[in-house]
C-alpha cells in the first residue's frame, strides 16, 4: 500500500520567541493508504485528548521522500508510481 495522505489535528497555538507569532501547534495522528486496488484505508495511530482540539482533522497530502543530498525544486517531477512507502511495509491486520 502507498502512503497517500498524513492525517494532523490542531491542538492549540504557540508563540515564536522571536517574531511574537502565533503558530498553531499540530500533531499527526494517522495516515491514509491507496490498495492495489484503489481502495482507501484509513490508520489511527493516537486521538488527541487536549481540551484545545476542536474535533476536527485535516488531510496532508504525502510527498515522496527525496535521497540524502537532493533539494526540491518547484519543477521537480513525482516519483515514480512503483515507489512505496517504508512505513507501508508493515504487517497489516487486513
């Protein structure tokens, strides 16, 4: 299976010592997979408890890991189809 999306919640804010800026702190808290087939499956992996997270997630889409050394470039082609995530890899229970 090809790890398609990062799943990631938001669990409150920080502020940057050096510009005052807000930020919002976010956690992953699972991944989204494409089958062989084309299916979707979904994996949970932790449910935030803080009192700051509102119910909602949101879906980050994955992008191919680059080799030690190479930088990304606005016009740097996706990696090829056949490529598969190491986490992926894993002994699934379906």
């Amino acid at each position: 299976m090809k790890r398609k999306f990062e799943i990631l919640a938001t669990v409150g804010t920080w502020t940057d010592a050096t510009t005052g800026k807000k930020n919002k702190r976010t956690v992953a808290v699972g991944s989204i997979y494409e089958s062989a087939h084309g299916k979707l499956v979904l994996r949970i992996d932790a449910i935030p408890v803080s009192p700051d997270w509102s119910g909602w997630m949101q879906l980050k889409p994955c992008f191919p890991e680059l080799p030690p050394g190479r930088k990304v470039s606005p016009g740097m082609p996706a990696a090829p189809e056949g490529e598969q995530d190491a986490e992926a890899d894993e002994d699934r229970p379906f």
